[in-house]
C-alpha cells in the first residue's frame, strides 16, 4: 500500500465526522498570518539553498501539515457537495 492510501486511511474518516457547520468552518480556514510569514521566509531559503538542516526540516514540517490541511479541505468539499446534491 502506498502512503497515499494510509493518509486517505486517516482523513477519509475525519472528513465524515464533522457536521456540515463544522466543515464549511474548516473551508474557510485560513493560515496563521506568523505562520504564513515564516513559511514565506523558510520557502525563500530554500529557492537560493541556504536553510540549515533545522531550518528543512522545519520547512518540511510547514509543508507537510498545509498539504494535510489541504486534502482535508478537498475531502470535506466532497463530502459537502454530495449531500447536497443526495449522492
């Protein structure tokens, strides 16, 4: 099995368990704007290849709970749509 099917193992679920309220808060989430700006920083750094390796794996972590964040997004927006439509 793939990581991907793991993550879906993971969010599939946590997708059905919020109530439609809870779900259309989690589409508008938005990030941090400290975290946004240190994810900017930490991103430049790594275009010009200069971050140490706390700094990648920082960056790495950044990365890592947006896209999470992101399917989860995309998960719910199914979700929403299909009961909306009686799927």
């Amino acid at each position: 099995m793939s990581a991907l099917t793991y993550i879906d193992g993971f969010l599939d679920p946590l997708a059905e368990c919020l109530d439609d309220a809870s779900a259309l808060r989690l589409l508008n989430l938005k990030i941090d704007p400290q975290a946004e700006a240190r994810l900017e920083v930490l991103a430049a750094g790594a275009n010009e290849g200069t971050l140490t390796g706390e700094e990648m794996n920082e960056y790495g972590s950044l990365i890592d709970a947006a896209d999470f964040v992101e399917i989860l997004k995309i998960k719910v927006a199914r979700r929403l749509q299909t009961t909306s439509t009686g799927d």
